[in-house]
C-alpha cells in the first residue's frame, strides 16, 4: 500500500512539471537575420607606418566585404587629407567581394615626414556580429630611392632630448647624415638611411649634459640592416661615443 502511495506521488508530481513546460513560452527573440547588409571592412585597419618612395608616390589600400549585391561605398578623408588623392567612393560590381585602390600623393606632400590619413565610412556598413572597423588609419612617409642599402636609425630618448646630437661619418670623415633638433619631451625618432654596404663609417652620439641616455629614463640608439642590429648604445656613455661599423661586418674594432 505504501508503496502505491508514493509511485502515485510520483506520477502526480511528473504530470505537473509536464503541465508547466507545454505552458511556457520561449520568450527569447532569435537574432535577427540581415539580408542587405554589406559586411564591409579595410583588409588592414591600423598600420603604424607606410613607406612610399617619390618614384613612386602611391599604395594600395583594401576594402572587403560579405554583400554580393552592386555597391557603391562612400568614403570620408581626415587628417592631413590635403595632401593625398583618395576616391570620394568605391564602387563594388555584383558578385565582388574585394577591391583594391591606390592613395596617390600630392607633389606638395613633405618629403621624410609622416604625414597622417585617415579614412572611414558609415558604421552600419559593419557586420554586428564581428569586431571591426570602419576606419583606416596610417602615417604615411616619403622617401627618396635608396640606390645601396635601406637601414634605419631608432632613437629612444632619456627625456632630455635636446641634449642628444648625432652624426655618421664616412673613412674620409665626411658627413653622410647628421642628426636634426630634438625636442624635451621627444620620447623617439626614427630614420631612415642609405648606406653602402661595405664602406667604413664612424657612428657619434653626444649628450651636451654629459650624461648620456639615462635621465629620467634609460634611452638607447640602436641601428638595424636587414632586420639585424647593427650596434646598439645604451644608457650613460658619458658625453660622447663613437662606433666604427660596416653593414656586412657589423662594428668595426
């Protein structure tokens, strides 16, 4: 008998729960299906920097989208936009997914100055469900051709940047480049050189205060070819240092 009492409990208590879910209703709306949205976004979004030599005076920028359907995006210009020709709009036929233009530079654009673009269109040409963006952003640099070897001079300053002066020498204690005015407050500089490969030159590096790189911050001046250092000079080196070097052989003692 007891028994009896507690399977019948049981299937009392299974007929209400199953009672209560035909009951509930599904209150969560299901996400929305987008049929015309074009799902457009610059294949590169950021990028720190872009070199473009005088003879050539250009570089590609990318738009990709989702959408099939013709399509014609329009474009705004910001930053220093006055030195660039970029296309009011881009237009995509139907059934292509990917166009490439170019961003031409003016002839009044400064050379070996970054000077920055900016471009953007309408955010709910976006895809919702994706983490993308509707701007490009670039500083773009002109420099001239390199007829021997590109390397690159990076500056990391103490803080006290006016202090610190430079200048590469070649065996004929010629000046081949020599640094420009650095401000307090300067936390970088970047150059870009050309150099002959296997010719000797004389790297100098002065601190008018005599304390070389080290106040408040530890600074540091590092010159790289081919993605390989060449020399490095760090910290406090007093007034002045001097390194010998060659691209192929490095510093020369």
């Amino acid at each position: 008998m007891k028994y009896n009492k507690i399977v019948t409990a049981f299937s009392m208590l299974f007929v209400i729960l199953l009672g209560a879910c035909s009951e509930y209703t599904d209150t969560e709306e299901p996400s929305p299906v987008i049929t015309d949205n074009q799902g457009m976004r610059f294949s590169d979004e950021y990028l720190s920097k872009t070199e473009v030599l005088t003879s050539v005076m250009s570089f590609p920028i990318t738009l990709v989208r989702n959408g099939s359907s013709e399509f014609t995006l329009p474009l705004t210009v910001a930053d220093t936009g006055s030195y660039f020709n970029v296309p009011e709009s881009v237009f995509f036929p139907a059934g292509v997914d990917t166009i490439t233009f170019d961003a031409t530079l003016k002839d009044t654009a400064p050379l070996e100055t970054p000077i920055g673009l900016t471009l953007a269109f309408d955010d709910s040409l976006l895809n919702p469900y994706y983490a993308e963006s509707s701007v490009y952003k670039t500083e773009v640099i002109i420099y001239p051709p390199c007829a021997f070897n590109v390397v690159y001079l990076n500056l990391f300053f103490d803080g006290y940047a006016s202090e610190c002066t430079w200048a590469i020498t070649n065996a004929s204690d010629e000046i081949v480049y020599e640094s420009e005015e650095y401000a307090d407050g300067t936390e970088s500089a970047h150059h870009r050189l050309c150099l002959e490969d296997e010719a000797v030159y004389t790297f100098t590096i002065n601190d008018v205060y005599g304390d070389g790189l080290t106040y408040p911050e530890e600074g540091s001046v590092t010159l790289t070819y081919d993605d390989e250092e060449v020399f490095m000079i760090s910290g406090d080196y007093g007034a002045s240092k001097s390194v010998n070097f060659t691209l192929v052989g490095g510093i020369v003692e």
